[in-house]
C-alpha cells in the first residue's frame, strides 16, 4: 500500500493543516526520490513556468515521475480553452450544450479537473466530485492558486468561478445528497493494456491511489436517478459499454465515445 506524507518545508503552515485534515503524517525536509521507494509527499513547489509572483503549487511527488500537479491559470487546461473546439467538440455536443443551452453539470469523475474545466470554460456550472482525498486536496490547491491570483486573466476568473468541489464517493453522494442538475458526466477508469507503458503520469498516479474501477455500475444506477436530462459517460472507442441500462445514443471521436442516457427516453420506454 502507497504511504503518503505530508511535506512542511516550503509551507509549514498549510501543510500542517492538510496533515492534520487528511491524517498523513507530517514531515520537515523531503527525501530525495531515488528514495522515496513506493512512498509519496504532498510537497509545494514552485513550476518554471510561473510567474515569480505567482504562489507555489502543491504537488504530489514520487519516485517513478516528476511533480503531478493541477493548474487552471496556465499550462494544458489553458491551451485547451484557447483552441479547443468550443462548443462543437464532441465533449460539448455529448452533454447537450448548443447555442445558448449551458446546463449544469456534476462530474461524478473528477479526476485532474480536465472535462470539468472544458464545461466551466464552455459556460456550465460544475460540481466536481472527486472521491480521493489527495486528488481533491490537489483539485482544491488549484481552485485556490487561481481565485486568489492577483494578475488572473478575468476570463480565466469567470471560468474557475463556475467551479465548486466535494471531497466524497460520488455514488453516494447522489443518493444521499440528490443534488439538482441537468447532467451528470462520468469517466470511470478503464484499463487499456495497450497503452499502460505510454500513460500519462497523472493517470498512473490516479491508478495507485484508486485502483481499478469496480462500482461503475453503481454510479451509473445513482447518476440515472439523479440527473434531471443525461447522464454522459466517457468510454475508449471500443470499450463496451457498462452493464445495466443501454444507453440510447453515442458520440464517437477517434479514440473516445460518449455514451449518452437521454432521462426522457429513458422514462418514455419505462426503463427508468
């Protein structure tokens, strides 16, 4: 099992209190990667590429990759804004959004913020659910880094202002919270053993900290029950889709497909 431990040396006082919100044990000085082993720090750091004036990130350190990280002011998530498509890209198309239509939208699937950042971007509200504590923890720091930078483009201000956060099971969640929202989007996790020698550290970071996807058909079941016109999931090209309810349309781009379960089909054929 993965330890994890949380490094004080750049700032002590967030780091004690993320230590003590997480329960990880807290420590001064970190050690060098070649001997961290299978341990991981939660340490801050600061990127070359920001600005000097900018706060330190926090990141998540091991000692098979660099620092992984999430940035909403710079970096991939602001290229993707720039020249991603708009609203016609497949991901926009897959979860309704056209012309003046912005539904809200729950990613039960959180992750590193990249999907939910394209529907804030595209002028969605967005409730990002996230069930690890470190990814949320880092999901946050990036929320933060971004509202409180002083130089922030106000576009880029706008777009994270449509962004909130829950540290919880998303299944659970749901049921429990019922949460109003016109679209709940999931990415579960599938395993391609093709391309696991080639993925990106940030997914083989979500892989040692979540483990294989074993309850996407119980978040599919609670998604149906919660959202109020689709629920999305994002699936490989050729993956089959979850067991249970079909959905009753896709969208297909070259290495993905959108599985979409329409709420009022799925009611007019008494499924749901």
């Amino acid at each position: 099992m993965t330890q994890i431990t949380v490094c004080s040396h750049l700032c002590p006082h967030q780091a004690l209190h993320l230590s003590k919100v997480l329960g990880l044990p807290l420590i001064s000085t970190p050690p060098p990667a070649k001997q961290l082993g299978e341990q991981m720090i939660l340490d801050w750091y600061h990127d070359k590429n920001q600005c000097p004036e900018e706060a330190p990130k926090l990141g998540l350190f091991s000692s098979h990759s660099g620092p992984v990280s999430i940035d909403f002011i710079s970096g991939k998530k602001n290229h993707r804004r720039q020249f991603g498509g708009g609203k016609g890209q497949p991901l926009a198309r897959a979860i309704g959004i056209s012309g003046e239509n912005t539904p809200s939208v729950l990613d039960a699937t959180a992750g590193m913020g990249g999907d939910a950042f394209v529907f804030a971007t595209l002028g969605c509200r967005v409730l990002m659910v996230e069930r690890s504590a470190i990814v949320a923890a880092l999901l946050q720091d990036a929320l933060d880094r971004a509202l409180n930078a002083s130089n922030l483009d106000p576009d880029v201000r706008e777009i994270v202002g449509r962004l909130s956060l829950v540290n919880a099971d998303a299944a659970d969640y749901l049921l429990n919270q019922q949460p109003q929202v016109d679209v709940v989007y999931m990415d579960p996790m599938y395993p391609d053993k093709k391309k696991a020698a080639s993925a990106k550290k940030e997914m083989k970071v979500l892989q040692q900290l979540l483990g294989p996807d074993m309850d996407s058909e119980k978040l599919l079941d609670a998604a149906l029950r919660t959202a109020s016109k689709r629920v999305v999931v994002k699936r490989p090209a050729k993956a089959p889709t979850i067991k249970g309810i079909q959905p009753n349309a896709e969208i297909k781009s070259p290495n993905t497909r959108y599985d979409i379960y329409s709420i009022k089909a799925l009611k007019a054929a008494g499924l749901i």
